[in-house]
C-alpha cells in the first residue's frame, strides 16, 4: 500500500477538509481521523499541514470556528462551513474536474 | 502523554508567544492529544503511540509560514544570543555541588556553635576542679577551650571557603541564562520530587528550635538550678547546631532549583540577610562576655546564662524581623 505524498496533494487539502465539513461540523482530530479512514490510510494529513490549512480558511471566511463540549466534557474547537465556504468548494470542485482531465489528457500508462 | 508535550514545548520553545502562535500549540496539542488515546486505545502501546503521533507532526516551516512567523529564532544564538544555555550536565552537576556544599557549610556552621559548646563543657570541668584548689590548672582551661574554640571556627572557615570554591564555576548562573524547555520540565519534576523531603527537614529543623530552649527550662523547673544546668546548656547548643546543619542542607537543595528554575523566593532573602547580621553580631557579643566575665570576673560558673540569653535572643529578632515584614 503506498501513500500519497504531502507534496502532491498540497493544493487540494482544503478541498478535502471543506468537503468533510459539508457534511457536519468537526474539530481537529475528527478531521484527521475521518481523512484517515476514508482514504484507506493512503492519505495521512500532518499536523501541521491540517492546522495550516484550516487557519487559512478560517481566515478567509470559509469556515468559522466556536467551541462545544464533546465527550468526556472536554471543550473542543468546532468547525463549521460558511455559505462563502460552500461557493468556494463548488469552485474547486469545478477546478478538480479540469485539472483531472488535463491531466488525463496527458497520462497514458501503457 | 508527557513525551508529547514536552516534544511540542520544544518545537515552540524558541518562537515568539504571540496569540497565533500559542492558539496554534494549544489546537495541536489538544488534536495530538486525542489521537494519541485512540491510537493507545486501539493497542499501540504508550511507545509506538508517542511515536506515531510524533511523525504525523509534519513541519514546523509550513506552520510558521501560514502565520507568518519569522523561524529565524529558532536557530541558536539569534533571539538569545546573551543568554547562556544551560546543559543538562552542568544542571545536574550543580544540584550535586549545591548538595555536598550544603553538607560542608552546614557542617562549618555547625562546628562554629559546637565550638562554643566545647568552651564551655572545657570550663565547666575546670570549674568543678577549681574548688580543689588547683588555680593554675583551672586558669589553664578557659584559655584551652578558647584554643578549641578559635581552632574549630578557623576549620569552618577553610571549609566555607573551599565551598565556596567549589560553586565558582557556576557563576555565570548569576547572569542571564535559559534552559532548554526539556531540561526546565525535568528539573521542574525533580524539585517536585524534592518537595516532601524539603518539608519533613524543615519540620525537623523546627522541632529542633523548640527543643532546643526547653532543654534549658525543663530541668530548671524540674529541679532548680543546678549544678548540671551548664551542660544543658552545651546540650541545647548542639541541638541548634543540628536544627541549623538541617536547615542550612535542605535550602541549599532547594535554592539550587530555585535558581535554575528562577522561581526563587526572593521575598524571603531580606529577612535571611537581617538574621545573619543579628546572629553575626549576637555571637562575637555573647563569646567575647563570656570571656571577659571568665577571665576578669572569674565568673566561670555563672557566665554560661549568656548562651541561652544569646539563643533566645536571636530566635526572638528575627522572628519580629519576619512578622515586621509581613506587616
């Protein structure tokens, strides 16, 4: 099983974060893990790669941030997606389609 | 868990504690936090969890670069350039020499009062002689038990000194110095560990000072003044002696993390000063009466009330010093 590297997918950790917050607030470690699980442990985010990505859409207005109790009453840091969040995945999923199929364009493995 | 901290301690040790920066240990460390306990609890032991949430920390570059902090601080010698680092062996040294001279100034402590005991247990066996008519003889004791004096104060002089050589190399502790944030944690934990025994020596050395007058009192009220008070006396000076070796042993560990941890406190360093001076001028006052008593008045027999009179005294002001403070 290979893993995808850092470099690579770089452009595209907001995406993922941005997609995974669609569906329901999270906080930091679920997002790590959920990254985890669903790409079969062939995409393992960093630390710091998570932290930066999600400081930068926070910034930007993407996502907001509040704290709720999770279990064990510990008080998280939540994540939530905004309505400019949600126009600004729409658009990257636009950009995905067609840098895909550029790419494809291009990719012949035989 | 501690591994983990103290590994995200050091990654931030050297960067600037802006709000951004410090949001960003407390979100990560809180996120390592959480995945560390699933990866234990999924099996891992404490080892290989420590170790997994440790590679999948990433770069601090990235970081530092999305809330754009300069990393030049963390290369050495830039941001802290003045300040010395302190190295983990030169820590542990230190609090070895601070313990062996606490020993040794305790000690020098210890045979300065023991001296004066000695002084007078020798003239109170020349006392008790002189009323067999050997003059000469008992004339010659005073004069002996302030040979053993001076000799026993002189011994614990050269040992102050030699102390004090010793705990030369750490002098540059006096200036401006920085502990690597691992070495802070670790000596944090060791003077923790330290704490229980510094409070029994101090409980100790306390009982100790109670005692002490109450060898003096005890057999006066029991059965009057004596022929055998005066060695009540000496004993009651040894048993300062001993309080204050306890005392002098235990602070001197003490200040060694005070010091490397800078948590000194300080409030307390006037009051010590005040009780050295009282003591340092007590002392000289309550020997030199002593003699002068003996070998003018030949008092020899009498004379020895000046040392709980002098005990008394210097528990009593620096005790008022203390509360005048507080006030």
């Amino acid at each position: 099983m290979t893993m995808i590297s850092s470099d690579v997918i770089r452009g595209y950790n907001d995406l993922i974060i941005l997609s995974l917050l669609r569906e329901q607030p999270s906080y930091g470690y679920d997002i790590s893990r959920q990254i985890r699980t669903i790409s079969e442990e062939r995409y393992i985010i960093k630390e710091t790669t998570l932290y930066s990505a999600i400081n930068r859409l926070e910034k930007q207005g993407f996502i907001e941030s509040y704290f709720a109790h999770g279990e064990f009453g510990r008080v998280r840091t939540y994540y939530r997606i905004t309505a400019a969040g949600r126009t600004y995945y729409r658009e990257k999923c636009r950009e995905w389609d067609l840098t895909k199929s550029v790419i494809n364009q291009f990719i012949r493995e035989s | 868990m501690d591994a983990i901290k103290s590994y995200l301690d050091n990654v931030f040790a050297n960067l600037p504690k802006t709000d951004a920066v410090l949001k960003a240990k407390a979100e990560m460390m809180a996120n390592m936090e959480e995945k560390y306990l699933h990866f234990k609890k999924d099996g891992l032991s404490e080892h290989e969890a420590v170790g997994r949430v440790i590679a999948e920390f990433g770069s601090i570059d990235e970081l530092l670069a999305e809330l754009n902090v300069a990393p030049a601080s963390s290369t050495p010698g830039t941001a802290s350039s003045k300040a010395r680092q302190v190295s983990r062996e030169e820590a542990v040294e230190y609090v070895n020499q601070k313990r062996q001279s606490g020993i040794l100034i305790g000690l020098g402590v210890f045979m300065c009062i023991a001296g004066v005991a000695a002084l007078i247990l020798i003239n109170q066996i020349g006392f008790m002689g002189h009323g067999h008519g050997q003059f000469a003889h008992a004339q010659a004791r005073p004069v002996l038990g302030v040979v053993v004096l001076l000799l026993m104060v002189a011994a614990a002089v050269g040992i102050f000194i030699y102390a004090g050589m010793r705990l030369s190399k750490f002098e540059f502790l006096e200036g401006d110095f920085t502990l690597p944030a691992h070495l802070q944690k670790e000596i944090e934990d060791k003077k923790d560990a330290f704490t229980p025994s510094f409070t029994v020596a101090i409980i100790i050395g306390v009982s100790l000072c109670i005692l002490a007058p109450l060898l003096i009192l005890l057999p006066f009220l029991l059965t009057g003044p004596g022929v055998l008070a005066p060695y009540w006396v000496v004993a009651m000076l040894l048993t300062v002696a001993t309080a204050v070796f306890v005392f002098v042993y235990a602070g001197s560990i003490k200040e060694a993390y005070d010091k490397l941890l800078k948590t000194g406190d300080y409030s307390r360093q006037p009051d010590q000063k005040f009780t050295n001076a009282v003591s340092s001028v007590i002392w000289p006052l309550a020997i030199m009466s002593y003699l002068l008593l003996g070998f003018l008045g030949d008092y020899w027999g009498k004379a020895w009330i000046i040392f709980p009179v002098a005990v008394f005294l210097s528990i009593a002001i620096s005790a008022i010093a203390k509360f005048v403070r507080k006030e």
